[in-house]
C-alpha cells in the first residue's frame, strides 16, 4: 500500500528530498538481491547520520511501516527483500572509515563503509582485517555484521563476530544504543551487541562500529592441490585437521566449478582434475610457513592429489585466488539462475556431506556445483536451475530440503555465514527445535514489539518442519511492479 503523502513529506524532511524516493526506478533497483527473488518497497530512505536514521525509524514506527536495512544487497539468503513493501533503509550513504587506531588495534567505521576499503587501509597502516567474503569488494561492514560474514580466512582468524569491539545501533522505536567501544575486554552486562550481530536486520539497525584489527602476517603462503576425485580431496580437508595444522584458508573447488572457471577465466586448472584444494598457510617466518605449506601438501599427496602448485609469487598467488572468487560469476554462464547453500558440517562429516550432495543433485535431476570453506566445513553447493523452465522449481525445492536434512542428520546446520533470511526460514525449527525459537521471538518481541524491523526474515511462518512448496511463496515478479 503506498505511503500517505504526509508521512513521504516528512521523511523527506529528515533526509531531503533526493534520499527519499518513492519513483518506480528506484522501487525496482532496492527491490533484488542476489537471489532470485524480488519485491519493491513503497520508498527507499538513504540517511546521512546515525541521527536520521533515529529519526526516520521513529517515523516508522509510529507509522507501523516495515523497515528494512539495507547494505549493498549481494544477501544470497533474501535478506534484503521488502517481502510486503515498506521502506528500505539505503546505508550507502553512511560509507565512511573514519578512524585506524593503530594504538588500539581497531578502526572505526560508519556501517556503509565496504569491507574491501576497509582491509585496504588496514593493510597500508600494517594492521589486518581478516573477515573476507568473497563479496568484499561490495559488501558493507553493516551488511557483514548483520549476517555474521566469513570467508576463506576465517578457518584460522574467526568470523565478524570476532571482531566486533563496539556499535551504535538503533532499535525499532529510534533509540540509540552505544555499545562497546575500543575496548579488547568487555563482560558489562549482557553481550547485547553479539546478539544483534548476526540478527539480519531484526533487532535494530546498525549505523557505526569499532572493529578489531590484529597485526599484518609478514608471509603468505599459497598452493593448490589437484585430485581426480573429490573424494580424495574431501577426505585430505579432514586428514589436514587431524594432522594438526590451522592453515589460513583451505577452500573446495568440485569438478563442475573448475571447468566453469577455466572457460571463463583461462588460469591453466588442470582439465582431467576432479576437485581442488586452495590452501594458504600465513605468519611471520618465511621458512616456516613455506615448511608448514609444505607439509600439508604432502598430506594432500597421501590422500591422492596428483599435483600441488606452490605460487611462487604474488601473481601467482592471485592466479590461485582468482580461480575461487570467480565461481560465483562463472557458474551463471552454466544456469540463469542459482541457489547458493551455505551449510555447515563438523569437519570430519565433509566428505560424507559431499557424497550426499552428488547422491542429490542426481535424485532431483539438477547440477549442484560445490564449492567453499571446507577446512571450517561450510560448503556452498550452489544448485543452478532454469525458473522459467516447467518443473523446474519443484526439483530445485526437493534438492534445498534434502540439503538442509543431509547437513542436519550430519550434526551441522543451516548457515555458516550467508543468514537465514528468507530463503531457509523454513527450515529454522527443524535446525534449533521449537524451544529455541521461542526463546529468539521472545528477544525478538522485546525488542521490536510492533515487528517493523525486517519482518517476514529469519522467523519460519508457522511452526514444525518445513511445509512442501516453501520456496513457491517466496516473492517473484521479474522487474513487474505489484498492482
Ligand atoms: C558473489 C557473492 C559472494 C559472496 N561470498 C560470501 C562469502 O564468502 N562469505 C559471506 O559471509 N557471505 C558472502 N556473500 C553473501 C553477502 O555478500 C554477505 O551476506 C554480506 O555480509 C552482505 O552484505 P551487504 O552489505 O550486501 O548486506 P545486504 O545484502 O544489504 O543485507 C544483508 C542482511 O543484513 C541486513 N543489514 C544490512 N545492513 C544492515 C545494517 N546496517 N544494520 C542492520 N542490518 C543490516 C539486511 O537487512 C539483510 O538482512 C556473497 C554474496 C555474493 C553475491
């Protein structure tokens, strides 16, 4: 329903005219992200200050208009989708870095700031902000904070989470809340800002944040193993921890990725390989981390890689890189469309967890390329479908259930890093049993009694398991604006 002139007018007022749109280009462009789903907002508010963004919040809520933030949009989980309209939140504005403190080992951000802006100027003071989803160049730290974001690093460094020293956020009725600060101890009270890290925009909006910076490693080390079979390469991921080493990052590439990313990007992956294995080891002693790269490579080659490429040099280490952060872009040459999964599973379970993602993608008659952070085990098993294909969708919900149950009987869970959002609400209760859930809408209704912040995400509809036809009623319109 559109918003009545006066509440528009006084948004408006708050913000100024041109960061209060309620036009039809600017309802379609907030109205993605990068999944497949769609839905505009009635208006796209983009506040300068934390102070507007109190302001336009209390509008809201008085109002009782869905509000729903908004970072850069790349959510692989619909977490930005204005499900029933409402009024998007635009932090692009806010994209400031405004302080490293290099006596503090922490930076202070506005929550628009990009996490690649960030981890640049980290690394030009000889500081180091781990946390890097393959979206970094995109992605804000809001947008990181609100879905918990890993990455590659994250095997050894920890998620955003762990980084998060202090925040403002505004809760639903335009509060402030200042929490935290530059502080590397802090047990006042109760852990308020971890809770609203990782609630996807449920609890309150985040506008500033002081995050963790540790020191630069010295060295970095790359290689890439190759296997004929993603089995060898699944079990080395488990024999690597068993053996006692905490590389950087060791990242899974299936078969179906590989090729995708050789045609696309031409970096010289073998063409017979059935998987492989980037792994980085980091520290401050050439000799020891090369030894270290070393040795894990050699527990590769007991599990059956056929070849181990150490990058010699920095453009080689990128080559390496590139072949993983390509696979998103690469895999849609492959299907219009795409699910990109986020499940997790104790570390020792990858291999039966790959095992069961082939048995699926061959039972639902759909590619289902896996690729991701199998040294933490979290695997993207992207499902690529046709939506306008007859039949389509159907197969494609019978393969995401059946991903989410295997990950669950294997004693994971549902997301490691993307969120819940809409796309797997349904499945919330299955995962964390109806007494969680009631507790997580307790704090909810706390918090945000009237329910405007981000409504229709993280909360399944109704409760016990996942109904069938869970992913019809997610919101399509292919660029149609509703009625
Ligand atoms: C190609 C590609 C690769 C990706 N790789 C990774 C990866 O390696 N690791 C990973 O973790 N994720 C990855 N993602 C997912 C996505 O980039 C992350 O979830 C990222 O953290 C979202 O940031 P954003 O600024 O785009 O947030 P948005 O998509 O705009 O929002 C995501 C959620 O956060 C909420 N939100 C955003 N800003 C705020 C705020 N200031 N206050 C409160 N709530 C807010 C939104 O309401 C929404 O629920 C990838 C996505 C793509 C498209």
């Amino acid at each position: 329903m559109p918003l009545a002139e006066s509440v528009v007018r006084e948004i408006a007022a708050i913000v100024g005219e041109d960061h209060a749109r309620t036009d039809t280009a600017a309802r379609i462009a907030y109205s993605y992200d990068a999944t497949f789903q769609q839905y505009p907002p009635d208006i796209v508010v983009s506040p300068a200050t934390t102070e507007e963004v109190a302001a336009v919040v209390r509008v809201a809520h008085r109002e009782g208009i869905a509000v729903i933030a908004r970072g850069a949009g790349t959510s692989l989980a619909g977490g930005t989708i204005p499900v029933d309209g409402g009024l998007v939140l635009n932090l692009a504005r806010m994209n400031r870095l405004i302080e490293i403190d290099v006596a503090n080992s922490c930076a202070v951000v506005e929550a628009g700031c990009v996490t690649a802006h960030l981890q640049r100027a980290a690394e030009q003071a000889g500081l180091f902000y781990p946390p890097d989803p393959a979206s970094l160049e995109q992605a804000t730290l809001g947008g990181n904070v609100a879905c918990n974001a890993g990455g590659p690093r994250c095997l050894k460094y920890g998620v955003t989470k762990d980084y998060v020293l202090g925040m403002t956020a505004v809760l639903a009725d335009g509060r402030v809340l200042r929490l935290g600060g530059k502080l590397l101890k802090n047990v006042t009270g109760y852990q308020i800002m971890q809770l609203i890290v990782g609630s996807e925009g449920t609890l309150a909006v985040v506008t500033e944040l002081v995050l963790r910076l540790r020191p630069l490693p010295r060295v970095r080390r790359t290689a890439a193993a190759f296997f004929l079979r993603i089995d060898d390469a699944s079990e080395s991921v488990a024999a690597i921890g068993a053996a006692g080493y905490l590389p950087v990052a060791v990242e899974l590439l299936d078969d179906v990725c590989m090729r995708v990313v050789e045609e696309h990007a031409h970096l010289g992956l073998p063409a017979d390989a059935g998987a492989m294995l980037i792994l980085e080891m980091d520290g401050n002693d050439d000799a020891a981390v090369s030894a270290e790269l070393g040795a894990v490579a050699e527990v590769c080659r007991r599990h059956g890689a056929t070849e181990v490429r150490v990058a010699r040099s920095d453009a080689e280490r990128e080559t390496l890189w590139a072949a993983r952060r390509g696979t998103n872009s690469a895999l849609a040459r492959l299907r219009p469309n795409r699910i990109g999964e986020d499940v997790v599973v104790p570390r020792a379970e990858v291999p039966a967890m790959v095992r069961r993602l082939h048995a699926i993608s061959a039972e639902a008659g759909l590619p289902i390329a896996v690729f991701g952070h199998a040294g933490d085990g979290n695997l993207h098993p992207n499902i690529l479908f046709d939506r306008q294909r007859e039949g389509e969708m159907e197969r494609v919900e019978i393969a995401a259930a059946a991903i989410f149950r295997a990950a669950l009987a294997l004693g994971g869970t549902l997301s490691g890093e993307h969120g819940i959002g809409t796309l797997k609400k349904a499945f919330l209760e299955e995962d964390l049993g109806p007494d969680t859930v009631a507790v997580m809408r307790a704090i909810k209704d706390a918090l945000d009694p009237k329910g405007i912040l981000n409504p229709h995400k993280v909360f399944p509809d109704a409760p016990g398991p996942a109904p069938a036809g869970f992913l019809a009623t997610l919101p399509t319109l292919d660029g149609q604006l509703p009625g």
